[in-house]
C-alpha cells in the first residue's frame, strides 16, 4: 500500500492507543464547551431526553410489579382497574414526552455537521495565511476529516458520549431506587436451607459480579478500540479513497478525459486494489479474529450474569420473600443495572478511545497565530498616494533551506502600471505573497510610505490591495454578490465594474439581471459561466473594491485574443488612478505597462520599459520575448 497518506499513529505516555482518564476528562471538557457556545440546545434537550428514556421502562416496571401482584392475591376489581389505569397514563404520558423531546433533539442533531465546520472554518479563516499554507497544516487537518469522515471520531461524537452517559447514569440511578429491595426483603426462617439467601456473602457475591461484568466487558472493550485505533490510520487511508473515487466519478471537469482516456479503468483498478473495503480489509481481518473474539466474549459475560441473577431472585420468590409480582420488577431493575453500569463503562472506555482523536484536533484549533498584526491606521487618501519599497528582501518558507527571493530592492512609483515576469519558479508568486502581507520576508523590509508594513494594522493594510488571482472562486450567489463581495452593494458601481470589463452583452442576457444567480448549486434559475467571464466577473470585483493597489494574476489567461485585446485597450480606463501590479506569462501585455520586472530564480536581474528591456539583445527578457514573439501579431 503506498504509504503517501499514512501517518504514524501516536501513542500516550504508557504506550496505549487510548487516553489515560484525566487526559480524556480535560479534552471532552473542553470539547463540551465548544460545542455549548454553538449549539447549547443539543447538549440540553439531549440530556432531557436520556433522562426521560432511561426513566420511562422504570416506570412501567414499578407499576406492572404491582398489578401483577393484585392478579396473583386478593384481584380486586378496583385495585385492578386503579393499576392498569396508572400504568397506561404514565406510559402515554412519558412516551409522548420522550417522543417530543427526542424531535427536538433531532432537530438540533440534524444540524451538527454544519456547528462542526462552522468550527473548522472560524479556525481557518483566522489562521495566518502562511501557517494555513503549510503542507503540515493541511494534513493536520485532513486527517481530522477523514477520522470523522471514516467513524464519526472527534467531535461529532462529543455529543453523543454525552448523552449516552447520561441514559446510562439514569438508568443506574432508577435501578438501585427498584432493586435495593431485593436486598432487604429477607427469606422467611421456615423456608429453611434458603435463608442463606439472607445472607450478606450473599449479596456481596451478587453486587461483585454485577461489577465483574460491567470491569471485565470494559476491559475486553479496551483491548479491542486500542486494536482499532491501531489501523485507524489505514482505514482512514480507506476512506480518502472512497471519497476521491466518488469525486472522480462525478466531477463534471473530468467527465470529458474520463470518457475519451477510459480512465475509470485505471482508478477504479488503484481503488480496488487496496482491498479496504472487502472482506480481506484490516478491519474485516480484526472483527473475523481477535476482535470477533473479544466481541463475543464481551457478549457472553452478561449472559452468564443473567443466569445468576434469575437464580437469585427466583430462589428468593420461591423461599418467601416477596410475591410473583416483584419478580418482574426485581430481575428488570437487576439486569438493567448490570446493563447500566456495562454501558457506563462501554461509554467511558468509547470516550478514552475518541480522545485519541480529539488530541488531534486541539492540535489543530491551538496551532498560533505568530504573524504580527501591527496596531497602525493606514491612512485612507483620496489622491492615492502610496508608496511602496522592497528593501533588500529576502524569503525562504518556513522548514526550507532554500531562498526562493534573494535580496529583491524595488520601488513602486503611484499610478504606475508595472509587469512582474520570468519562467515559473522564478519567485513571481512569491513577491505577490509578500507585497500583500500573506508572508512576512525572512530578511529586509517591505515599506509603505516609508513605514514597515508590519507596523500597520493587518486588515487595514490587506484593504489597500485588490487582487485577481489565477485561480480566482466565485461563489453561487448573485452576480452582484459575486462582484460587491456582499450583501449590500451599490448596484450602479456594480453595473460600472462589470462594464470596465467587458460584459455588457453577457449582463444583457441575464434573466435577472444582477439577481442572476452564479451556477446552480443552490438556485435553478442560475448560470453557468465561461472561464473568460468567470475571469472578467473577478477583474470587477477588484475594481469594485476601490484598493489603491491592483494586482492581476494572469488576468487575461482565460480570455480570447479578441476579449484580451479588449481588456488591453481599455486597460487605462480599467485601472484609472491606480497602482497596477501584473503578472504574465504573455509578455505582449508588457507593452502597456511603464515598467517591466524580470525576476530569475528568485532574484530581479532587469527592471525597465519594454523598449528598454528589448534593446538588451542578450537579456533575459528579449529571450522570453523572442521565444514568443511569433504568436505576436502587431
């Protein structure tokens, strides 16, 4: 198997793959307090409903006990009438309340998927960009979907450890309050040899093997979580394939190289051979040995117990002690403490189990911000005067050893419109990264108007720049939406932005206008639209948001030779007083820029116009230039 995703799985101070108690304790803690500032009605209604479920068969027990009772002595009518009376109010009265409230917690329930990523995304949305770049982050965090994706581990079973401990607890309370009885009531001395059942050996012997049960069933439940979290990692492995093989299959860009390349051989033949999901998987090969083992000893120790405790309470019924009435009661409320305290221990062997996966994502929700946000006001001009200086910056990512920028000093003049160029891996991406502050430089500065940008507030310095990368999202809202990055929008800038670049006759055909829907995934009457117009809806939402710095990635990449000349030849009015910032791989767009720069493994070795520049016979722009130049047309 390849091991591309694998990752070892870590193990606690005594070498066990499940949580020591007070570890386990501290992060379900923790994890209930998450979830109560989302959603504090599932916690509530939850418990509410464990208690009424666990109560409710108690109560039915109790009073069956005593019409069974009435039938089997004196059977007086109204006694009789009395009993069924109660049983049938408190039976109607308590299922509807459970069925009520088992709606409700449902209704909260239903929505847990969407309190876990709101979760996820309050995290990666305030993470630093350059720590939510990191490969090691993106891991951290996918394994953290695939364990929730494979068994629901982490915190989507948070919530339900939490009712469940609770049912049981219920339900090991309402067992003592019927059972403790049984212990009391004491055998007549003319019942004879079974007077020994009086005895407190007697019930110190019953009580141990209720709490053997309950401690030997956990203990074979902990062997068997700590074989599972052991192939955790390749069953999770499992599920990611699963999930690429469904996205394969029904990805609408695929469907074209999928039918005319028959690639559905090759991935559902890599799928299959894993052999996650058959018969022969490790899972399958844990439950058809030791762990079928472990489950159907783990089964059998409450039937044995079972067997002891008819004995008992049978005995006892026969000896004298108590009526055939309070059998029932008795051998109920007995079995359901057994089964109480079982699945008590069960709940808190599962939440040591689920621990081992909430340390990974308290690893991802306490990964810190280190990048300083600064604390000054950028200051907000009408005449766009802003300046910014690269001085002697230098940058490598964080675990490299490799400079990808090597003492890069430039100086950026307002309102001119400057082209970054060079081959791919020349650092061009990089410079963007770092002029919108998404790194800071491992050496030199950056400067605006003569000031460290890290000295300036973070979001008012991102608020100075408008970008369109290369690849660019929308998203399936309105086109007005899509454009004014909001839900309030001044529809006539809106109009102007979309006309700046180039899409009137496409805002003509819009059903609705700027209410027109991008793709369908949540409006049937929406739109598919074309990679230039996708381009061009992006070029209007950054000239929409009015930032003194524009910065185009490829931004004609998607487009025509007719739709590129056009964007070109309007290309001062599209920008007007601003700061523009471009990088391309189609050089002809340098020729209406002021300035050109040439990076070359990650350093600026040309800076000038395009007359400039190509009067340099032997530099590298003229060789860029001439490798292009017959696709040029003047």
């Amino acid at each position: 198997m390849s091991r591309i995703w694998k990752k070892s799985a870590k193990k606690g101070a005594s070498g066990e793959l499940i949580c020591s108690p007070k570890e386990a304790f501290r992060l379900y803690k923790r994890a209930v307090s998450l979830w109560r500032q989302k959603a504090g009605g599932l916690f509530l209604f939850t418990g509410l409903h464990a208690a009424v479920k666990a109560v409710n068969p108690y109560c039915a027990l109790y009073f069956t006990a005593r019409l069974l009772n009435e039938i089997a002595g004196l059977r007086r009518r109204e006694e009789l009438f009395k009993w069924v009376l109660v049983i049938l109010t408190v039976t109607v009265v308590l299922s509807l309340l459970q069925a009520l409230l088992y709606r409700v917690k449902m209704a909260y329930e239903s929505a847990q998927w969407n309190y876990t990523q709101t979760i996820y995304a309050d995290k990666i949305l305030n993470l630093d960009f350059c720590t939510l770049d990191d490969p090691k982050t993106y891991e951290l965090f996918s394994q953290i979907e695939q364990a929730e994706n494979w068994a629901g581990h982490g915190l989507p079973r948070v919530y339900w450890h939490f009712g469940w401990i609770l049912e049981e607890l219920f339900k090991i309370l309402g067992a003592v309050a019927l059972s403790v009885s049984l212990f009391t009531m004491k055998v007549p001395e003319s019942a004879g040899k079974l007077t020994v059942l009086n005895s407190p050996v007697c019930i110190l012997v019953l009580l141990l093997c209720i709490l053997g049960t309950g401690v030997g069933c956990s203990a074979l439940d902990k062997v068997m979580l700590s074989r599972e979290n052991q192939i955790a990692e390749e069953e999770k492995f499992g599920n990611r394939c699963f999930w690429w093989m469904l996205d394969f299959s029904s990805n609408q860009k695929r469907g074209m190289d999928i039918r005319l390349y028959e690639q559905e051989k090759g991935g559902i033949a890599c799928f299959q051979s894993y052999h996650l999901f058959d018969t022969t998987s490790p899972l399958a090969a844990l439950l058809k040995g030791v762990g079928g083992l472990l489950r159907a000893l783990s089964a059998l120790l409450p039937g044995l117990f079972m067997g002891i405790v008819y004995l008992y309470v049978c005995l006892k019924a026969w000896g004298g002690a108590f009526g055939i009435g309070m059998v029932t009661q008795y051998i109920g409320a007995v079995t359901a403490l057994s089964g109480g305290m079982l699945g008590m221990m069960t709940a808190l062997m599962q939440i040591r189990a689920n621990a081992f996966y909430l340390r990974e994502l308290f690893q991802f929700l306490d990964i810190p911000n280190d990048m300083y946000q600064g604390s000054l006001t950028v200051e907000k001009r009408s005449d766009r005067k802003y300046e910014i200086e690269f001085r002697d910056v230098s940058f490598r990512y964080p675990g490299s050893d490799s400079y990808v920028l090597h003492h890069v000093s430039m100086k950026f003049q307002v309102g001119q419109r400057l082209a970054v160029v060079g081959q791919n891996g020349s650092g061009k991406t990089t410079f963007i990264k770092l002029l919108c502050r998404l790194y800071d430089p491992t050496e030199g500065s950056i400067l605006l108007n003569g000031i460290d940008i890290r000295k300036y507030n973070y979001r008012e310095y991102l608020s100075v720049f408008s970008v369109v990368f290369q690849d660019f999202q929308l998203l399936s809202l309105p086109l007005s939406q899509n454009v004014a990055a909001s839900k309030v929008c001044d529809e006539q800038r809106v109009l102007e932005c979309l006309r700046k670049a180039g899409l009137e006759e496409m805002l003509q055909a819009l059903p609705k206008g700027l209410g027109t829907s991008i793709g369908k995934d949540y409006e049937e009457g929406g739109i598919q639209v074309s990679g230039g117009q996708g381009q061009k809806i992006a070029i209007a939402r950054s000239l929409y948001k009015d930032a003194a710095f524009i910065i185009l990635d490829e931004p004609t990449a998607a487009l025509d030779p007719v739709a590129e000349y056009e964007i070109y030849t309007r290309f001062n009015e599209i920008v007007g007083e601003r700061t523009a910032v471009y990088i391309s791989h189609r050089l002809s767009s340098c020729r209406f820029c002021d300035e050109i720069i040439v990076f070359h493994e990650g350093s600026v070795i040309q800076q000038g116009s395009h007359e400039e520049l190509l009067s340099k016979k032997d530099g590298k722009y003229a060789e860029l230039w001439n490798a292009q130049a017959k696709y040029y047309t003047k």
